[in-house]
C-alpha cells in the first residue's frame, strides 16, 4: 500500500489548477434553456424527468426555495424547472459565489439529487443532510484517499456534527472490482460496528461507487449511501442510477444490485487531478449519451472536444450535468433495465469482452467503450441501419477524444465469442445488442440482426 | 451420500398416510373462519393480508379460478377470501384427490403464493407456472439432492416441457453458509450461461434457502427465484419473507439481501424424511409465532405439541399454514423490517449469539432460538413484563418440543456481550430486542429496558 501511495504522489497531476465554474452553457442566458428530450424517450420518461439550476444551498436558504432540499417534491407532467438562475438573480444584490446544479433521479421514493457543481465537498450542509444515523463508512481507494478523504470527513464533522466517521481504503483498479476485495469493506463494517443506520459514502471513481453501493445494498441487507464521484466516468455515468457490483472472474458485473443513494454529489473539482487517460474514459460514455438518444449533444460535443480535454470548466460542467440529464431520464424510464436502460451500454459488450479477454485493470472501462462503440458502429454500418458520413463522424470523434478505435491484437474472434455468450444481455440464449439504426440520436437493442454482420464486424476487427 | 439415503429411507415415517386437510380448524364448517389477527397487527396489515385455500390447480383448471394463477390480483380491503372449499365441493361430484391450501404474501407487484400440500412436487403446473425463460439452476444440498432433486427435475420438464435443468449440490450445513460456497452457485451459473430470464430454484432447507435467494438477488443484478423448502423451519418461516444472505465469520446474515420470490412450494410430504432434531428446530419458530402475536396458535400448540412432533400430517400442515400466515401478514405491514417484523425476531438475538459463538453448525438454528427464547421470556420476567404462570409454559412447551432451554456451557457472558453488540438490531448503538410484554400473544421490540435485567439474564444463563 505505500509503495501505491508514493508512486501515486509522484505522478505529475497539477493539484493547482483554478476552477472557473460559470454553470454551463444552459444557463449563460440567465434563462433556462430546455435542452431536452429526444425521440426515444418516452412522453412517461419526459414527465417525470425534472431539472433545475439553482444556486448553492447556502445561498438558496435566503429565499426558502423548496428545491434546496434535494428535490423530492413529486413530479408533475411537463418540463418542470423548479428554479431558474434568472429568478433568484432578481432578487439577489450580486451573484452568490458559488453555483450549483441539481439534477433530480425520479424514481418515486427512491428518488435522489445529483448535485453538480465547484468546491461542493467545501459545502458540508450537502452531506450532512443525507447522512442518516450517527455513523459512517467512507469507502475510497489509495489513490483518492490522500487527495479528498479529509476534505471529507471534515465536510462531515464540520459545525460540531456528532458523527463517528470510519474508512477502509481499497487498492486503486479494476482488477480489484473482485468479492475478495469487497469482502474486506464488510470486514471494517463489522469491526467498527457498523449498524443498519449508517452510512456507507463511495469516494472515488466507477469501481469504488459499484463496490461501495454493493457493499451498502448487502450490508444488513441495506443501508444508507451517497455517491461521491472523482472521476469523469463515475460523475457521468456509473455513479447514476443504482448499478453497483462486481467483476467474476468470467465475466463483468456478474454479481450486484441495483441500489439507489440518497444523493450523487459532484464536486468538479475533483477533476483537477484527474490522469488525461481518465479523462478520455470519461468521455466515451459522454458520446454515448449523444449517439443513442441526444444529437444536438453529440454536435456540441463536435465543437467543444478539445475544450473537453483541456479541462475548460464550464464545459466539463456541462458535459456532467447533460450527461446526468440524460441518464437520469432513462433510468426514470427504466430502472431494471427492462429495455429501455440497455440503450445505455452502447459499446459495453463489445468492451466488456475486451476488458475481461485482456484481464480487469489493463484497458480502463471508457477506452474499451470507445473501441466498442466503433465496433457497435460498424455492424450498424455493415447492416445498412446507419449510414457512412455518421460512421466517420464517430470515428473522427472517438479519436479527437484520444480513445482507441479498436480492440487489442491479443482479441480473437472465439474470445470474443466466449465472452459475449455470457454477457448479462443475453435472454434466452439470444445475444442482444445496441445498435446504432437511423439519423443521429437513435438506436435500438435488439437480438433481431443478421449474425453475419456480427461475424462480419469481429472478423473485421481481429486478426484471427 | 448413499449412507444418508439408506438411514432416511429406513426411518419410521409412512408415507402412506392420507393427507387429510381440511384447511385446518379455521375452515372446518366449510366457511372460511377468519382466524385472524391479533393485537399487535396493523389494521393495513390486516386488510392487505388475502388468504385462500383452494383445491389443486388440476381442478381448480376445470372451474377457471383467478386464484389458480398465482394470487397477483391485487388487494382490496378487508379479508379476502378468493376461493374456499365449500364453494368449489357444490360444484364437483367427488371430492379431488389432493387438497391445496394457498396463503398470499401481498407485497405489490412483489406479491407472491406459498403452496402448501402433500405431494406438491408431483404437481408439474404450479413449478412450470412460475418458471420464466427456459433455464432453471436449481441449488440443493448433498442430503437432499438424493431424496428430491430427480422429481422437481421431472415435474419441470412434466409434459415434455422445453426447459435446461442445471443444479448445483452444496455440502449440508449452517457452516457452509459462506461467501465462498455462494461463488459456487455463481460459478455454476456462468459455467451454464443462466440469462437475465432464468429461474433458481432452492430445493432445501433455510440455508439453501437464504444463499440460492441471495444468489438470485445477485446474479445479473437479480433473477427469477423459487423456495421449495423440505425442512420444516424452511417451511414455516425462512422461505417466507425474502430475507437471503449468508452468514460472515463475526455475525449472521451479515450479507444480505430482500429478495422475494415468485412463490414458496411446501410438498409436507418432504417432512418425512426430515430427522428429529430437523423437526424439533422447526417447532421453535411455531412457538414464536403463538408468543409474539397469536395466543390461540398458542394454545392450540399447548393441545398438539405431541402430534407435531409424531408428524401427525393433518397436525403438521395446520402448523405450517398457520404459521405462514402470521409470517405473511407480518411481512405484509413491514417488509424490509422498519419494526414490527424485527418481532419475528424473538429470542433470535441471543440465539444468533448462540450459533456465532459454538461455531455455525454445532446448533441448529431452531435450538438455539429455543435457548434464546427462553432467554428473552427470562429477561421479560425479570422486568415485570410477563409473570411467572406465562414463562412456566413457555418453558414447558420448549421442554416438550425437545429444544434446549439454555445455552450451552461454552458461552459467557463476555462473548454473548461481544456478539450481541454486532446484532443487525443495534442502532445508534443501542442494542435492540424482542421482549415479551402482558399477556400470552404481546411483546414488543425495544432498547426501552433496564439493562441490569440483560445483565442478570446473561448471569443466570452463564457459569462466567
């Protein structure tokens, strides 16, 4: 552990970087603008998707707006923005330093916020609202730890707060997504009597939230946990929507549940120190949002890339925040993932084989999404469902986000094979895949595609 | 495995005997008496419980009774009775073979029927019924696999039925109820590609129960999930409820889940091969169920104790239906445990000690929550909850059911302490119990006691 701990320190990330939050470009008019939904979203989905930018609680409690409390008032039929920048500037002499995003998961009373926004681990009334019971665990890995675990627990404490704060720190990778590695979070729980009022917290990136919110789903057979995500990937997608578990050695995720948080908090300076190759990570599943359901995001993605990877603040800010509109509304849609919510695992089964066939841990979840979005894409192609000027928009694309556009040369065709047969898609003996099929924004998931194409697109893509 | 067959096959219990089911006493009029409920019952409770007993669904077919289906109509308010004997014997000219009594757990679209029956396993529709997708794993253990395994296997493939059976045999005992003999049933289940639409199906008793459930739980983040319980503590309480998990080295059912299956199959015909001490274990929990809720249940066990224990059949399927339908109706106010189903829970505390402390599997789960029961009634005692004539016969049934009415030498008082303190029921820090309060049929779940009595029960029970 502290050979990992100094050869982490030593890595060249600035910590020094200033963040410039300005909200987005949503809300650059001083007037929401509704960027919402496409066609495949359903009309139940829209209405039950709400969506407000407001300002930090601190500020909010001035004006007693019901949103600040985290928005579980019910939803209403319609585009339902419960607080707009413009109101609150109204009335407000000058703007409030800090701003906040609060994006709502609707999904009755398993309903939670996402807050997004700058320096929000600095605001501890955020957490402490959502810590239920007098202790907590805070599960991170030794990469995070060092960086943000007392920001943390003194966000916690802060104010005088009676609460006894645990941690367990886990080894940094995926390849430590394992029932082995979990067991040691229920080990501390038990040792540090963790009871069924507490919290678990998941700090840090995509593993940490899916063993942290297993661990919290099994735990006494559940209890209480808030996501907080540091990395791209987590922030806008894996801490959303319930999805916890971990890797069997045979294949990806095969044993979890789906366990909502009481909240998501986003701090976007977490960023700040976030590696380029995990950033890119992120970003594959930022372009999935836009090529299965958000075309007018996939364009402004085409403008904005490279801001994206320079870290421009208000850009990444409103890659999180759409992003998280946009998973938000499909798991509201679709919680189980009895159709709907498979739309979000475009590129995931192509990827997941690849991160099994070449051993969790050496490809980073996002860049074998992104070589397996251009494999999803080309059996779109090869089946006539998309056409080429798209294609080689999404190349263009994967590559500017510096992703690989291919699987590695140690993937073969039977590999592939064997591990697609067990993916968690498969029904009845069928595999089931995302496809791309029609203009920009639209895809389907289907086992109702020619096979050939299929072989056609592995034989394409491996040397053997 | 052989030596196992031969000693069960030659014990002294006829398979022979007629079932002779009235319904029990609540419906020998031939109108449905409404046994139901006791004080300590919400009125929701109550109005949500449904209750029905109905023929076999070979002749309820002829009639085309919603009941037959499975009970998920949905519930309305008051007793509900869908189907009753009488009603159907007007209609037919000779009695059918088999009886069939049917007790509802409603829980929503979570809703679910326990069977309860002689010779259910040879009832092919009710397992096909509820089977979904055309994979079953079926998990069992080495004791029973060689008595039931090859019928349930018949009965879903009954009528030529498409269907791939897959078991898994895991060796018999509490002491394997481990994290690391759960991998095998998910090893099993990705070596035989189970999809998303596949079904478990736990053929044993509360261990196969609790770990094939909590499998189902976890396996792709939940599958479909059938209790066919063949011991009688299965029978009566675990397989009801959806409580799953496994035990961890320093706590029991540490690791969990609420999982509800699809329904819970009791062919009383299993009862016969179960051994004495299996039986006596079972009793334990029939006992709970008079002392927390149901003094005439109670009573009634006062009267039966013998016949029990004799498997009078007609005596034992009175007992399990009634005590399914206390689990049910509790289960039905409180799911996942908010407080009145804790009371389920009586003697469990100090039991669950009992079995942590002598190693998992020296105890049987039924004895020790015999021991831990008569802890509690002590402790109520000793803070004026109950008087002395209500303890004499709780201590004279467990006497007559052949439980232990104290833990064994090995435990102290310092390791009931240790253990205790990392019950599931301890919040906040306070250790929570079921104590008993006023007359036969009452307790109450509290950290509201004095704790010199917990301290003086603990003496009295222990030599250091």
């Amino acid at each position: 552990m502290e050979a990992v701990k100094a050869s982490l320190s030593s890595q060249p990330f600035s910590s020094t970087l200033n963040v410039d939050v300005e909200g987005g470009l949503d809300i650059s008019s001083g007037r929401k603008k509704v960027i919402w939904p496409r066609k495949s979203l359903s009309k139940v989905a829209s209405a039950r998707l709400q969506s407000s930018t407001v300002w930090s609680s601190k500020e909010l409690a001035k004006f007693s707006l019901p949103a600040v409390t985290g928005g579980r008032q019910g939803s209403s039929v319609g585009m339902h923005i419960r607080a707009n920048a413009a109101q609150i500037m109204d009335d407000v002499a000058a703007p409030p330093r800090e701003e906040m995003t609060i994006v709502d998961v609707d999904l009755g009373d398993r309903s939670y916020p996402i807050y997004i926004g700058k320096g929000l681990l600095n605001q501890p009334e955020l957490l402490q609202n959502h810590v239920h019971g007098k202790k907590v665990l805070i599960v991170t890995n030794s990469t995070i730890a060092p960086l943000y675990l007392d920001r943390v627990i003194a966000s916690l404490k802060d104010g005088g707060n009676k609460v006894e704060v645990e941690s367990v720190i886990l080894p940094d990778g995926e390849q430590y997504k394992s029932m082995e590695v979990l067991m040691k979070v229920y080990d501390k729980a038990i040792e540090t009597r963790m009871d069924r009022r507490c919290t678990f917290i998941a700090l840090g990136g995509g593993v940490i939230g899916d063993m942290c919110g297993y661990a919290a789903a099994s735990y006494l057979r559940g209890v209480n946990f808030i996501q907080i995500p540091t990395t791209l990937m987590a922030q806008v997608d894996s801490s959303v929507g319930g999805k916890t578990g971990v890797n069997h050695p045979l294949g990806k995720n095969m044993i979890g549940a789906f366990y909502q948080p009481q909240c998501v908090l986003v701090d976007t300076e977490t960023l700040n120190t976030l590696p380029d190759r995990e950033l890119a990570s992120g970003v594959a599943e930022v372009i999935k949002y836009g090529l299965i359901r958000d075309a007018d995001f996939f364009e402004w993605q085409e403008e904005n890339m490279e801001k994206i990877l320079a870290r421009d603040t208000s850009t990444l800010v409103y890659a999180v925040k759409r992003s998280c509109e946009n998973k938000a509304a499909v798991v509201a849609a679709d919680e189980r993932e009895a159709g709907l919510r498979a739309t979000l695992n475009l590129g995931h089964t192509f990827g997941h084989a690849i991160e099994t066939g070449t051993g969790y841990g050496n490809w980073l979840h996002g860049e074998a999404v992104g070589a397996g979005t251009i494999m999803a894409a080309d059996m779109s192609l090869r089946l006539g469902w998309i056409d080429k000027d798209l294609f080689n928009r999404i190349l263009s694309i994967t590559m500017r986000a510096k992703l690989p556009i291919e699987p590695p040369s140690s993937m073969d065709v039977q590999l592939f094979k064997s591990i697609m047969a067990v993916d968690k898609k498969v029904a009845d003996g069928l595999l089931r895949l995302i496809l791309l099929k029609g203009p920009l924004g639209n895809c389907v998931f289907t086992a109702d595609y020619d096979v050939k194409a299929l072989e056609d697109t592995l034989r394409h893509f491996c040397k053997s």
